[in-house]
C-alpha cells in the first residue's frame, strides 16, 4: 500500500487514516518469491507464458471477505457505537445486503471508484511441503513450486501500481486494523448531516474494509505464508491495461520466460 492511494478528492481525515493503514500493513519484501501449484497448471504458465491474476474489486474469496466482515461485526457490537451506527454497520453484515451494496451504491462510492485490485498468491516459503503436499492432493499428480522474480515482473507490466504483500495472520493486529477503520467511520457518521451522508459514511468504510481484506486472512493457512503480489489498475490506466481480459473474475497477463526461473516439484 503506498501514496497512490491518496489522491486528491479523499479529504484530510481519508488521508490520515491511509497513512495509518499504510504505515501498519506496509512491510519489506525480498524481490524473488514462490508460487505453489499443480505441476498441470505450471507446465501451462511455462509453454503459454500466461499467469492468472483473480480479480479482487468485490474479494471474490469469500474466505477473506468473511474474514473482515466478521471481525467488523464483533467491533461494531462495542459500547463506544451509537445504535444507530450499529443498525446501518450490522446491515452490511448480512451476505444478501452485501452483494446488493456492492453492485449498486458501492460502485460509486469515490473511493471504490478509484482503483480495481488483481492478485497473484504467492509464499515466502521456498522449500514449503505443506504447500507442495497440499495442491499434489487435489487430484493432481504432483505438487510444484515455480520461482518469480517479481520485480521483473513489475518492470515489465506497470511498475509504478505493483506491490508485493505479505498477508496478515495475527487476530490482534487484524482486529486493530479494522478498529482504525470503523473509528474512521463513526467520526464521519456523527458528523454526518442527513442520511445520504451517512449512508456515504459507511459506503466509505466497506470500501476500506474491502481493500484492507485483500491483505488478512484466517490464522488456519499462516503456514502458507503467503504473500501477493498485487497489481492495482486505477481509472487513468485502464487504456494502457487494456490487455486484461475477463474470464470468470480472472485476467490473463503475458509474461516472458525470464520471470520464472525454475520450477521444482516434490
């Protein structure tokens, strides 16, 4: 997560609480990371020198998107919220609301507006049986690991909207950054003169909720130790990443030989 993201119409509280996100959820990162896979599926990357980046706009993995939502939902049961923050932040809780938010009001909400994500899951682990033994069960015959330099990668496409980010596992610091956020959201709320400005307030906290969803996931996979690398599409890009082609919410990059340097199986 870097500057990019503070751009001009998001006003001073907005930015401030960017910053934050930023400074917590922003870590180093080695240059060369490890994508884990069926040996199929690397046989494919390799000849067709094609990855697959999964569309993250609406977090399509419901296991994330549970994730954060879950957690807003234990914080706004706190004392410190007004019931009527409650009653509009619970609503968003619920799946069917979810979805219709995120096809309507959502989508023009400034800050959703502004950017769409793609990712490629990724591990710093290098020599991870787990995750080798994981994908050789899944009907495949063997598991497999192909080495990225993600830098290269970068370079290559748009380097300026790529990043590579560790996921975060630990519940504390999960729920404190959600804590940031809903905090964020309440101070809008109370200040918020009519309906529709409170309505925009937690527009504003579902889009935050839904970026910073793309970096937490459940302790239960911390073996993984996954990391994604992250290419993020704004409005003023959309021409030149006009290549991105859709197909099932995931698009097709090429990419030259170089990037993978070697894959290995079990």
């Amino acid at each position: 997560m870097s500057d990019k993201f503070l751009v001009d119409d998001l006003d001073g509280d907005d930015r401030i609480l960017i910053a934050e996100l930023v400074k917590r959820v922003y870590n180093k990162y080695p240059e060369i990371v490890y994508h884990y896979t069926s040996l199929d599926s690397a046989i494919k990357i390799i000849d067709s020198k094609v990855i697959h980046f999964r569309d993250s706009r609406l977090l399509a993995d419901n296991t994330e998107q549970r994730n954060v939502f879950n957690i807003l939902n234990e914080m706004i049961s706190m004392d410190e919220y007004s019931d009527d923050f409650k009653r509009y932040a619970y609503q968003i809780c619920q799946d069917e609301y979810l979805d219709q938010y995120i096809s309507s009001d959502l989508q023009n909400n400034r800050f959703s507006d502004i950017s769409r994500f793609f990712v490629f899951s990724c591990s710093f682990d290098e020599h991870s049986e787990y995750l080798i033994s994981t994908y050789a069960k899944r009907n495949n015959p063997i598991g497999c690991r192909i080495t990225i330099n993600a830098k290269d990668l970068g370079e290559q496409f748009y380097p300026q909207y790529l990043e590579i980010v560790p996921i975060i596992y630990n519940e504390q610091d999960k729920r404190a950054l959600v804590k940031l956020i809903v905090d964020h959201a309440y101070l809008k709320f109370k200040r918020a003169m009519s309906d529709e400005d409170k309505k925009t307030a937690i527009g504003l906290m579902v889009s935050y909720l839904m970026y910073l969803g793309i970096y937490l996931k459940s302790e239960e996979y911390s073996k993984e130790n996954e990391v994604r690398i992250l290419l993020v599409e704004d409005n003023d890009s959309r021409q030149d990443l006009s290549e991105f082609k859709k197909d099932d919410y995931r698009y097709e990059l090429p990419i030259v030989e170089h990037f993978c340097t070697e894959f290995k199986t079990m």
